[in-house]
C-alpha cells in the first residue's frame, strides 16, 4: 500500500532521517519503533504531508506519493492520530470530528454532524462520549478516542498511529486492539508507534526499528524477542529493566496524610505514610482520582479537609513552600503544565531558581548541561527551546528539575508516558539509585508492569478512595487490575 524509499530529512545541522526505506502492506499492522530522537515522529510527519522529506521518494498503492500539506495527504488517504492531541478545545466533539468537511460545503449542519458523531463513537465502541460536550471538558483519555474516531471517520486507505495507548485507560485499550483489528480485516493499512513492546507484540504483524534516524531493520513479530528489539532500538544490551538495589526503609515517615479529601471530591480520603529510602506505587484507572490527590497534596487542588504532615510538622500545602522545603511534583500534563515550552532547556530545567532572574546564564548552563548528559537529553545544546524535542526528552527535562533543586521527597505523576525502553531503563535506574540514597518517591502508573518491577509497596486509588498500601511482592498484575476495577 505504502512504499517509502530512500527517504532523508535534516533540520539543520540535525539529520533526522537518513537514507530509510520499507514497504507498509495493506491488511497488516506495521509497529515502528525506537528510541525518542530515532526519528518515527518525524517519518510520520512525512506521511500525513505535514514535512516535506529533503530526499527519497515515496509511493501509495503504486502512484507517486508527495503531499503538499495535511489535507492533501488526508484527500489521498492517509491519516495521522497524533500523540499530542490536534484538537480545538474550545469546539464540541462533533465540531471536532467534522472540522474542516463539514456537510453540505459552505451550510453546517450541526444537528446531522452530531447525529453522525453519535453514531460513529457507539460502532466504535464509546456511545458514553457527548458529541455535543466541549472537548476542553473531557478527560484525556476521552480526547484520545475523540483524535481516533477523527482519523477513523474520514475511511483513510493508511491510518498513522503515533502512541495511540498514552493517555487512554485500561478499559479502553481493548477496544482500540479491537477496533484495529477491524480496521486491519477491511484492508486497511495500519502504521502503530508504540513505546509498550507488549503492545507490539499483541497488535502488529511486523516490527520496524529506527535508531539515530537510521532504518536498523525490519520483522515479522513471531520472528524476534524483545530483548532483540531492544538491542537494536538502543545499540545495546538492556539486561535488567527494573533495577532493584537494596533499600532501607526509614522507620518513621517524612511524608504523612490523614483523610485527604479535595474540593471537587476526589479523593475522598486518603491516609498513607511515606517514607525515606522507599517508592510508593498509586495504581488505579484514569479518573480515580491518583492525579487529583497529588494535585491537592502539592497545593495545585484546594484541600476541603485532612491533614498533611512534612517532617513531622502538619503543613498547608502551597507549591511555593513544597519547592523551598525539598519536594516537587512531576505533572502528567507537560505540555500544558509541566514545562513551558517557549523557553530554552537551561531555563526549564533550573526553574525556579531561589536567585530569581539574577542568576548567572554561565552557571545556570553549566547545572542544565551537567544533567542533561547524566539523563542523556537528546538535543543541538540547553539553549535550545525545549518545545523543539521530542515528547520523551522533554519529560527528562522535566524530571531533571526535581534533581536540580535536590527535592527530598519526589511526586512523580505518570513520569515514563511518552518515553522510549532505553530511556525508561535509565529512569527506573534513576528512580532506584533516588530511593537508595534516601529520597521518598510517590509514583502514579497507569502501567502495571512499571509499578510492579519500580515500587517497594502499591496502592490502589479507587473512586478517589486510597487502598492499603500492599508490599509489591505480594502482589501480580491480575490482582491488581482487580484492585482496580471492583
């Protein structure tokens, strides 16, 4: 269906994509896959018209294949489901759905638009959606499914996946495998880009791995390990994912909560002690209400009643007081709350800084360097915008702040979401060498597996109310999906 030959991209002095070339065959899932920085974004930009390669050629069912933008490419029959959501937030589900082909040309018909909407979300399989509701008022999950009936809607010959499974739930992940597995059977020609190797290995027929913009080599799936995969995304052996050092537990806890509740109602209470020299795992499903509650103990949320205890003195939480007493947070939403991404890495990594504005650009340049090369930041230098690298090096960034002000207790909300194997393996180890040391680390996962392999004890946020922490080896992923969804 889709041919890709020779293609080479630069930005500058920067090569993207060098010399790449492989086949997408229709009726068949095609995983690209490699570390942040490999490249796969920027192929996939190619695809859907929204770059132009330098060189290469490219053919789609036998014809010349070059889009002049993003409508060109959706006219041929291409489709991109971006990673970072394209939605207006401001226009309904249907405005969304419908943007930019509305029925009858020139005269919207908002009521056969939502009618359409409606039944397009309920073959799909989330008739729960509100065509009518502002998108900017739905979770993330839902704003995925939102990006994906979009793609689904306009009957493309070859739809992109770009980390279609980031935000979504447990609950709707299925649906997806589902929903592409249709897709797949109509003849469709599907490209999935995925960080989860598990992921891979349930959906895709075949495997292509980038590494450093190069085309390492291509798979069918039955045919390769994971370890494989790995070895040849990173250029390495990655021997142990979930490093695990021995730890010791501090007896009396830096961190305490007792019946936490939150104005909007989640959580509702939440009584747990955190300890030096541990990681605490907060499992749940999207909505439960784990980013909530740490949206209220850093002060972001308003507290409605409960008490928080820092060092065995009960403290207001307020984001200003945390940051100088030695505890951060790391926000699922980067994009939007975590970074800001009109400013250079250096900046981003050293804010705030207790000298203020006046620090010197020499000094905060030589802190931002230090730990972009122990994270391994992929970029030209820090000065470079942070809005300028991918979604994996700006979450590095953003964790990387935390270590710079040697945050004594870490709040790490979905830290990995976006991250490619390599880089994850070197934050876990990370996380590890953190506990360790004596640092107290809370870390909120949507991902079983991470929690299972990261943390010394998990509990389940459910309905906004906190489990029990439980001792990790007492615990397997069924038990704790159970957990979840009781």
């Amino acid at each position: 269906m889709l041919t890709i030959a020779g293609v080479t991209k630069r930005f500058g002095p920067t090569v993207a994509l060098r010399d790449v070339s492989f086949s997408i065959a229709a009726g068949e899932v095609t995983a690209v896959v490699g570390e942040n920085g490999s490249g796969k974004t920027t192929l996939m930009r190619i695809l859907a018209g929204e770059e132009q390669p330098d060189a290469g050629s490219l053919t789609l069912a036998e014809d010349p294949y070059r889009p002049r933008n993003p409508l060109d490419a959706r006219d041929l029959g291409v489709s991109l489901i971006h990673q970072e959501l394209a939605l207006c937030g401001h226009l309904t589900v249907y405005e969304n759905i419908y943007l930019g082909r509305e029925t009858g040309g020139a005269v919207i018909r908002p009521t056969e638009m939502a009618v359409q909407t409606a039944a397009l979300l309920a073959d799909l399989g989330f008739p729960d959606i509100d065509p009518h509701r502002r998108v900017d008022q739905l979770p993330i999950s839902q704003r995925q499914i939102v990006e994906i009936s979009r793609a689904v809607s306009l009957n493309s010959r070859v739809i992109l996946f770009d980390e279609p499974t980031s935000s979504l739930t447990a609950a709707d992940i299925p649906k997806l495998f589902q929903l592409i597995s249709r897709l797949r059977a109509a003849g469709k020609a599907i490209v999935y880009i995925s960080h989860f190797l598990d992921e891979v290995r349930q959906i895709a027929d075949r495997v292509v791995v980038l590494r450093d913009g190069d085309f390492v080599g291509t798979h069918a799936i039955n045919d390769i390990t994971n370890d494989q995969i790995v070895s040849q995304m990173v250029g390495r052996d990655v021997t142990d994912l979930y490093p695990r050092s021995p730890r010791t537990r501090a007896a009396e806890p830096i961190l305490s909560t007792v019946d936490v509740a939150g104005s909007n109602g989640k959580p509702s209470a939440v009584t747990i002690d955190l300890c030096r020299g541990e990681v605490l795992g907060i499992a749940g499903l999207n909505g439960a209400g784990r980013t909530e509650f740490l949206r209220v103990l850093f002060g972001l949320d308003r507290l409605r009643h409960g008490a928080i205890s820092f060092s065995e003195t009960e403290t207001k939480p307020e984001p200003a007081r945390w940051w100088k007493r030695g505890l951060g947070l790391v926000s699922e939403d980067r994009k939007t709350e975590g970074l800001a991404l009109n400013l250079s890495i250096a900046e981003n990594l050293t804010l705030p800084r207790p000298e203020g504005w006046l620090a010197k650009p020499t000094a905060v340049r030589n802190r931002a360097e230090k730990w972009a090369g122990r994270i391994r930041v992929k970029c030209r230098d820090v000065d470079q915008k942070i809005g300028e690298l991918s979604g994996g090096n700006q979450q590095k960034v953003a964790i990387a702040r935390l270590l710079d002000a040697n945050c004594e207790v870490l709040l790490l909300d979905e830290p990995t979401r976006g991250i490619d194997v390599g880089s994850k393996a070197e934050i876990y180890e990370l996380i590890d060498e953190l506990a360790v040391s004596g640092k107290a680390i809370i870390l909120v996962s949507s991902y079983l597996p991470e929690l299972l392999g990261v943390c010394d004890r998990i509990a389940v946020m459910n309905r906004g109310v906190l489990s029990k922490p439980i001792d990790t080896d007492k615990l397997d992923q069924e038990k704790l999906m159970e957990m979840c969804v009781q």
